[in-house]
C-alpha cells in the first residue's frame, strides 16, 4: 500500500510538470524513479510495508505510527514557533540534548556560511535552538516514515519546489528529506537525531 500511494505521489508530480505551458524533454525533467511495483498475493498473512533492507511492519502500525509522529511534529511545530526553548529540550532525548550541547558540536555549527555572514556565534544549546532550529523548523511536516523498528522511526517531508533550468524553463523537482529520527520511550516520541 505505501509503494501504491509513493508511486501515486510520484505521478501526480509527473504530470503536474508534464502538464506546464512550456514542452519538456525527458533528460529536462528531473529524476524520478518510482519503486518497483509489487504484485498483490492473496494471504492470510497482515500486509506489511517494505523497503529493501529497512524493517517491515503490518500497514496498520505504520499508519497509527505515521499518525502519531504527526502528531508530535505538529506540536513540535507550535512549541518552535513560540520559540520555548524548554519545550524543545523536553522533546529530544538526553542523548541528542548532550550532542548539541557539546563544544565541538556548537564550534562546528558556528563555523556554518549562514551563521558565519551574520557574526553569530553558537556558545549554548539555546542559542543553537533560537538561531537555528527556530528560523528552519518551525513549520515542519510529516509525510512517511521508515522504521528502524517498532519504536525507532525515521521522519521524512518531500519538498517540492519549481526553478528554472539551464533553458530558463520552469521544471518542478521532489526531493525526499530527512527531518528528524525518532524513539519512542515509555510511549513518549523523543527526537534521537
């Protein structure tokens, strides 16, 4: 079910960029390549969803999971975009709370071109939250998963944007990007990474 809804994705994106004023060639058009399709066995076995080498679950949990995860990011979303830091220290594990508190870690941020041009310097995980992740993931959303296992999920958006090519043509490209991986613990989503 979920290679059914990725290639209906895929496709409505296709023909949306097919579907632009201005003909395209297919080398024009960026690369999209669906999964293969699977053929439907009848079983009594619970559908499960796959990916090669990632771990399968029935569809029934990836769609609670994927609800829950959107949950969570939803939330997440209010408590960054009010900037309560503290909200957002109870939302990652301690684990992740201790890497970006690290020297090395907050030295390297601050080594990035974008806060490089503004003079700004990371010196605590506060500051990473407010000049970081409050301008960049305030309005987040879920879109899949990919289970690491039952209580450890990987959280993806498909960003779709148009730009213009080397021919000035505007092409629309779905990029498929990793927000966060999460764990779930005692029945509570905490961001791992």
């Amino acid at each position: 079910m979920k290679h059914f809804v990725q290639f209906l994705l895929i496709l409505s994106v296709i023909m949306f960029v097919a579907c632009q004023t201005v003909p395209k060639t297919v080398t024009e058009q960026p690369e999209i390549v669906p999964e293969e399709e699977t053929v439907d066995v009848i079983s009594d076995e619970p559908e499960t969803t796959e990916q090669a080498g990632a771990y399968s679950v029935s569809q029934e949990l990836y769609d609670q999971t994927l609800a829950e995860v959107k949950i969570f990011i939803e939330n997440l979303n209010k408590i960054i975009a009010a900037k309560d830091f503290n909200g957002w220290r109870s939302a990652l594990t301690e684990n992740r709370y201790s890497y970006i508190s690290s020297a090395q870690f907050l030295r390297e941020q601050s080594e990035s071109p974008a806060l490089k041009t503004r003079n700004i310097v990371l010196r605590t995980a506060n500051d990473y939250f407010i000049n970081v992740v409050a301008p960049a993931r305030a309005n987040s959303r879920a879109d899949e998963i990919e289970f690491v296992d039952d209580d450890d999920v990987k959280v993806f958006f498909i960003d779709i944007r148009t730009r213009r090519n080397e021919s000035g043509e505007m092409v629309q490209e779905a990029r498929r990007l990793q927000l966060y991986e999460l764990i779930r613990t005692a029945g509570v989503w905490k961001i791992k990474s």
